[in-house]
C-alpha cells in the first residue's frame, strides 16, 4: 500500500492484499477502499482488533449518491477481510444481512437474430470518409468477436496480431482482468472471416501491432470508438425504439454466455458439467461469475426455463459475485 495503515487491522489488511498479489491479482482499486476501511476503523473503533458487528453495521451504511453496486462492494470487501482473519484462527463476524440484495443491473442482451441484424446493418455504407469506413469494419468484426467468443471490450480491442493465430484457429489473451492469459479458440465459421480482416489490416498497415488500430494506427481503437460505434447502428435497429436501457458493447459478451447455456438446456446438456469449462473460457473465477451472468436476463429468457423442468436445479439462484 502506498500509505501506511493506521489500525489494528492494519496486519490483517496488509495480510490480505499480500495474498490477493500472490494469487496474481492487481486489486488496486480494492487496495484503495481497504485504506478507506483501515482508516474508518482507527476513527471510529480504534480498540477493535477484528471485525464485529457494530463495526461490520457502521461500515455498511449507505452512503449519500453511492450506487448500490458499489455499496455492496464496499460490504463485500469487509466481508473478505472477515473471512481472512477467520482463516488465520482468530474470531471475526462476517457481515450477511446489510447488502442491497434487490440490486440487479437492468440489461437487454441481444438475440442471436438482432445481433444478425445489427452486423447486416454495418455492411450498408453510411460514411464516404475512408478512415470512418475502415474504423467501422473494424468494430463489425470486433463484435463478432464478443458474440462467438465471449470476449471483454478490452480484450478485442487490445488485441495484438501476433496473438491471434488463424491456422490453429486461437486467440491468446494476455494479461487480462485479474492478470490472467488464457487461450480462446475460434468458432469455425467465424475463421474465414478474422483471416480476411487480418490480410487487410497487414496489408494497409504492415508496421503497426494492433489487431484494431484507432484512428491514429499506432494506438488500438478506443473504448469510446467502439461504444459509440455500436450504438449509432444498434439505434437503427427497430427493437431500439421499445427499449428505456439500451445495450452496450459488453452485453454481447452476456449474451454468448446466454446463448452458450440456452443451447445446452435445449439439449438436455447437464449445465454444472459444462459450466466450469464456461468459466475458464471466459476468464471468470469460478462458476457462480458464470451463473451470474446468465441471471441478469433471467426474466428473458424464462421459455428456456419452461422447457427445462430441472432448471431450479440446473441454475441455482446467485448474488452477485465478488471480487
């Protein structure tokens, strides 16, 4: 930590993070609130050498404009920090009833026919500047990516050349969220396709690294370009007038998860069997990461749970998964 920690859970935060860095995680930004944590506790429960409920419930509270996503992080942070004084044999209370359980992200995951839909969309020209043509080839295939292979936004975007090989039909992503590198294997119909791309791009760019090159070639294509992108063809879509939220770039990659999962239960595929490989697919954690995924748009796709009269059992219910 870059500034010292002042109570006495100082040893167990220090513990903590020492351990989240051995596992291979950055977990900056959780480093940063478990100094807002260390000094909530020297003001205002200096003696506490361990987490108990008075503090757990003071920590807890609410906060004036705070999201509850982030709420409930904050509590979910406290509750790891419990759970590693707990391992180390020493008593610590771990905070189960101040969550905002109802907290569910409100998402609309495209259909597999609207995202056919969308890509028809972005073969129409619609600009005569050459750089806006080739920036928008370059997203049409990037979404690809997110659909067929389940990718993050930075994931695609960050994308170098020399780790996508098309002979062997792999990606390799390389440092990714909690520094993970993890191998992606192409669909098959969607080869002829990056192959295609990638001669282009080598061929207009022969020098630069990005597989997604941004306007100025020698940085990748930017978040924003991407986002903005998406929603200027996802708004041409009909389904785009009836939706009060509509669906960002990410949602894509939900909805790999959903069609991935929906696709099983149609097949009388056991899900807890197949979902650990899922899991690792995606670069999650563990299997409830997965699990929460799909239960973002429970409500629809609730047919495929009709069809599926194990889907109780299949699709346990989750709370939204934790760092």
């Amino acid at each position: 930590m870059t500034s010292k920690v002042e109570s006495n859970l100082a040893p167990y935060i220090e513990g903590l993070i020492e351990q989240k860095h051995a596992d291979g995680f950055s977990y900056n930004a959780t480093e940063r609130l478990l100094r807002r944590l260390d000094a909530f506790c020297a003001n205002n429960f200096p003696e506490e050498d361990t987490v108990t409920y008075d503090l757990a419930a003071k920590w807890s509270g609410a906060h004036f404009g705070e999201s509850a996503g982030y709420h409930n992080h904050r509590i979910s942070i406290l509750k790891t920090l419990s759970m590693f004084i707990l391992s180390l044999g020493k008593e610590a209370y771990i905070p189960t009833n101040f969550s905002c359980k109802a907290y569910r992200p409100a998402l609309y995951i495209p259909s597999k026919d609207e995202v056919r839909e969308l890509l028809a969309k972005m073969d129409k020209l619609t600009s005569h500047n050459k750089n806006q043509r080739r920036l928008n080839k370059e997203c049409k295939v990037l979404f690809l990516l997110y659909f067929c292979c389940g990718l993050r936004l930075s994931e695609g975007r960050l994308l170098k050349r020399e780790n996508v090989d098309i002979d062997k039909a792999i990606i390799t992503i390389l440092g990714s969220k909690g520094k993970k590198d993890r191998l992606v294997y192409l669909p098959q119909d969607g080869i002829a396709v990056l192959k295609d791309y990638k001669e282009h791009i080598e061929s207009e760019f022969p020098n630069i690294q990005w597989m997604f090159p941004g306007k100025n070639p020698e940085k990748p294509i930017s978040c924003t370009g991407v986002e903005s992108c998406f929603n200027r063809y996802w708004a041409k879509l009909p389904v785009a007038e009836h939706l009060e939220k509509h669906p960002t770039p990410h949602c894509l990659r939900h909805a790999f998860v959903v069609e991935r999962i929906n696709e099983w239960m149609l097949n009388g595929i056991d899900t807890n069997q197949m979902l650990p490989y899922l899991s690792r697919y995606l670069g999650h954690n563990s299997p409830n990461e997965t699990y929460y995924y799909y239960h973002l748009v429970d409500k629809a796709f609730d047919v495929i749970r009709k069809k599926d009269t194990t889907s109780n059992r299949v699709i346990p219910e989750v709370i939204p998964y934790e760092e």
